[in-house]
C-alpha cells in the first residue's frame, strides 16, 4: 500500500467535499438573490433567463465537485490495492 498515494487521494476526495459545499452555498446565495432583469427584455423572461442561467450554473459546479470527489475515492481504493466494483447490467 502506498502511503502518499492513499493521501493523494483523501486529499482530492476532500478537496471535492469542499467544492461540493461551495455550490450549496452558492445555490442558496444564488437563488436568493434579488437582481435586475437582463436590458432589454420583460420583466418575466428577463427573470427566466436569469434562473435558468444559475440552474445552469449550479449544475455544472456541482458536476464537477462531485466528479472530483469521486475521483478522490477512486484513488485511494486503488492505492489500498483493492479492484474495482464491477456493475452488472440487467436485461
């Protein structure tokens, strides 16, 4: 077992814990938040566009937090040596 490689990946696992908390706050900042429609368009498109861009966003943060974080896992099961879980699919 490799000792850097286990901390390696916790490292990254939290590191991706922390993102994924970063969007949380965002999401409740973000959703929350009271802002002037985009010039140019009504007062209701303006609003949807402006929700649809943070859900858009969200979204994409709290992909890429957990896809690190999952990352992290993977390193460390690797470095403790142990294989991989294979899925099944079912007909």
């Amino acid at each position: 077992m490799d000792k850097g490689a286990r901390i390696a990946g916790l490292a990254t696992f939290v590191v991706g814990l922390v993102l994924m908390a970063l969007v949380f706050m965002s999401a409740s900042r973000l959703l929350n938040a009271k802002d002037v429609p985009p010039v140019g368009l009504t007062t209701i498109t303006g609003e949807l566009y402006v929700l649809l861009t943070r859900i858009l966003s969200l979204f994409v943060m709290g992909f890429i937090a957990s896809a690190v974080a999952g990352r992290g896992v993977q390193m460390y099961q690797a470095a403790r040596g142990k294989p991989p879980v294979e899925r099944r699919e079912e007909a």
